[in-house]
C-alpha cells in the first residue's frame, strides 16, 4: 500500500490476518500509485515527488534499482503491459508517459489531456 508519509508498506495477507512486513521509504511525496510485475519480479511506485520508483521484489527483498525522475508533476497512476513490455504513467502535468521494460527508456509522450 501507498501513504500520505511517503512510504510504501508491504503486507503479508496470510489466512485474513494482515501484517506489515516491510516499509519502504525512498520516496519524498505521497505515494499515490503501485504496480506489480509478477513475470520479472519488480514493483512499480509512482509518487507526488514526481519520479516512479522501480524495485526488485524476488526474495522479499524489495531493493529500490532504479529511479525514473523526467516528469514535472506528481505521478497520479500506473499500468503495466507486460505483454508487450510497456510501463504507463498518468501525471498531473496532464501527460500520459510509455517507457519500455525492463531498459526503462522513455518511448513515447501523450501530451495536454483534457
């Protein structure tokens, strides 16, 4: 789950007992959208910073590799398309960003959404 104090908490939902296992706090805004890719084992984090933070999830260990600063507002949402290797983000600079996975290059710019 995403908060207001700019940490990204990692539940384990066991036999409906729910219990924080780990926080991560690399972000400096709100983190306001996660995405999961089970097929290459990453978590994906958008944030009012304004960067998406990717980490490596395999083993539980939840390392923060790489990070995506090229936006001038908050990242509002996520959407993953693994099938065809692409990362969305929505923006509240009113931008729809694709980076292709996994070299994380941004491919593409949908500009002025109203």
């Amino acid at each position: 789950s995403g908060s207001g104090d700019h940490t990204i908490k990692i539940w384990n939902i066991e036999n409906d007992n729910y219990t924080c296992i780990k926080t991560l706090d690399d972000h400096e805004g709100w983190v306001w959208c996660l995405v999961i890719d089970i097929k290459n084992n990453k978590l994906y984090s958008g944030s009012e910073d304004s960067t998406i933070k990717i980490f490596n999830i395999e083993n539980n260990n939840y390392t923060c590799i790489k990070t995506i600063n090229n936006t001038t507002g908050s990242i509002m949402c996520l959407a993953l398309d693994e099938k065809n290797n692409k990362l969305y983000s929505g923006g509240s600079d009113k931008t729809i960003k694709i980076y292709k996975t996994p070299i994380y290059i941004n491919i593409n710019l949908l500009m002025d959404l109203n």
